[in-house]
C-alpha cells in the first residue's frame, strides 16, 4: 500500500498508528443501482417496522446503536434479545450490537460466509458494513424485495502507518446475482439468454405469451406482461387447471391476494398442482416469483410450455 494523496478528513487526522477508516467513493455513491439498493433495503426496514413506528431516513446514523438492529431481528427472526431497550453510552451501545451480531452469526451460520461487518465497522458507520449485513439479511428471511443485482462500490481505505497517511482503492461487491445470493450456482439456458442473447429472450417471451394466453382465454384472460401479472400466482394456479382440465376448488387459493404470503401460498399451491401433474419441481423458488424475478417465472412458465405445448 502507497502512500498517495488523499482528500484529508477531520477523522483522518485523529486516526491511532495503523488504524484504518473506509469511506465509499464519491462517484459510487452517484451510482444509480447502488442508490436503489439503499433505498430497496430503507423501505424494507420501515415496511418490517411499521408497528413499531420506526422510520429509518438514512442507514449510517439510524442503525450504528445497534436499536433498530435490535428491533429488525427480532421483527424478522420472531425472537426475544436480551438487551437493554435504550442505551446512550458507546459502551452499552457496542455491548448491544455484539448481542445483535452474535444472533445473526447463529442465524447465518450454516452459510458459513465469513461476515463482512464488526461491531467497530457498523457503531463506526461504516456503510459498506452496514449494508453487507442488511443485504445477508434480507437473503436468509427472503425478504419480498428485489435487491439490485451486481451493486458493487469502490472504497478508498485510509490508514495512518508511521505518522503519515496512506490510501488505497479496494472493490466491494455488495450484491450479485439473486441466485448466487440465495446459494444456487447451477446455470441454465435461461442465464446463458439473459447473458447474451436479450434478442432470442423476446422472442421466448413472445411464444411462452402465445401458450400461456390460449390457455387462459377460455376465462376471458389475458396476460401481456409476464413480469408482473404471474407475481400473485393467482394465473399459475388457473392456468395449472385449465392445462390439467379441472377445477381447482377457490378456497385452496386466495383469488385476490393482498400480502406477500398470501402471494406465495398462491405459487407455492400451483407448484404442488405441478408435481401432482407430473412436472419436476420447480428450479424457482415461490418467493423469486412473488418478487417479480422473471429469469424465474421464465424458468416456470418453460416448464409449462414443454410439456403441455401440443394441448389444445
């Protein structure tokens, strides 16, 4: 690591011998998909704790106290910490995130990643930490969010080494590929057609909206955007129906969901209408449908297709 000019930062000055600071590189923050994923990851946090009327505005100065971490788990995991409620002092906030921390590792362990946040780099707001930890969160409750994929930022790490101060650009790649984040790593035709071919995408598209709508026009419905108008499940279990050629009982489904659960029930029904049929289980998981993840409901829909394809 050389030494090189570096904008100095009150904070610079005050560092110890060989101690570091991070900060997130101006123009990374400009970036429109890391601005996206901060702003997926708020509106999460706020949607998780509506009941307990916590609005976070901005992730480094609300969650560093380890309080809305606190709250956050226990909302997601339905679990009790053993913390004080408020704490002022550095010391009582640090000792309550190491209890936050230490129940996320139990949670994440069998993920065996090694985590990329401390209770130093989030009490020290460090964002890069803060937001790694959200994203792991987020990944292992399946949250009913899109995160953003391939967000990475540069960081410039400062760190005083004999009384001087030295800087060095490191990447940190926040988020990836929704399915190397949920832990699946076995490719198929559809990521080599997201990857390099979006033309012959369109034009799956348009033959998966040719089957799907010969089908489900004998209920007088039509679906145009496969993106969204699956995301309920709501189609996928009448289509299943219409392809197997019974009725499926309404009290099995929810015809107007209204919540993400609801949703995923509804997809999750249809994927048991599937294996019942003699479909392999679904690559997807109900969730990623729900979310509105179309690699998904692509990989859904194909299925469908290849089977039922010659069904008049």
């Amino acid at each position: 690591m050389c030494p090189a000019p570096v904008e100095v930062h009150p904070e610079d000055s005050l560092l110890e011998e060989n101690e570091e600071r991070t900060v997130i590189d101006p123009t990374s923050r400009d970036d429109p998909r890391f601005k996206e994923l901060v702003k997926v990851l708020i509106d999460w946090i706020n949607d998780v704790l509506v009941e307990e009327r916590i609005i976070v505005k901005q992730l480094e100065e609300d969650l560093y106290d380890g309080q809305v971490l606190q709250k956050l788990l226990e909302k997601l995991a339905d679990c009790k910490l053993n913390v004080a409620e408020v704490t002022q002092s550095e010391i009582g906030q640090k000792q309550k995130l190491q209890t936050v921390l230490e129940a996320v590792q139990e949670l994440l362990r069998p993920h065996s990643r090694p985590l990329q946040w401390t209770v130093d780099s989030i009490h020290g707001k460090n964002l890069v930490a803060i937001l790694h930890l959200l994203v792991a969160l987020a990944m292992h409750f399946r949250a009913p969010i899109h995160l953003p994929e391939h967000v990475s930022v540069q960081v410039v790490v400062v760190r005083k080494r004999e009384g001087l101060l030295h800087s060095s650009h490191v990447t940190e790649e926040l988020t990836t590929t929704t399915e190397m984040m949920m832990g699946r790593f076995e490719r198929d035709a559809f990521d080599t057609l997201f990857d390099h071919a979006p033309d012959k995408l369109s034009v799956v598209k348009k033959s998966l909206i040719t089957f799907v709508n010969k089908h489900l026009n004998k209920l007088n419905l039509e679906v145009t955007e496969l993106e969204t108008q699956f995301a309920d499940g709501v189609y996928l279990v009448l289509l299943m129906g219409l392809l197997e050629d019974y009725f499926v009982p309404l009290h099995n489904f929810y015809l107007t969901p209204d919540s993400f659960d609801q949703k995923v029930h509804n997809v999750s029904f249809a994927f048991e209408l599937m294996l019942d049929g003699g479909l392999k289980k679904p690559k997807a998981r109900p969730e990623d449908v729900v979310n509105l993840d179309l690699k998904s409901t692509l990989r859904v829909l194909y299925n469908l297709f290849t089977k039922y394809k010659h069904l008049e």
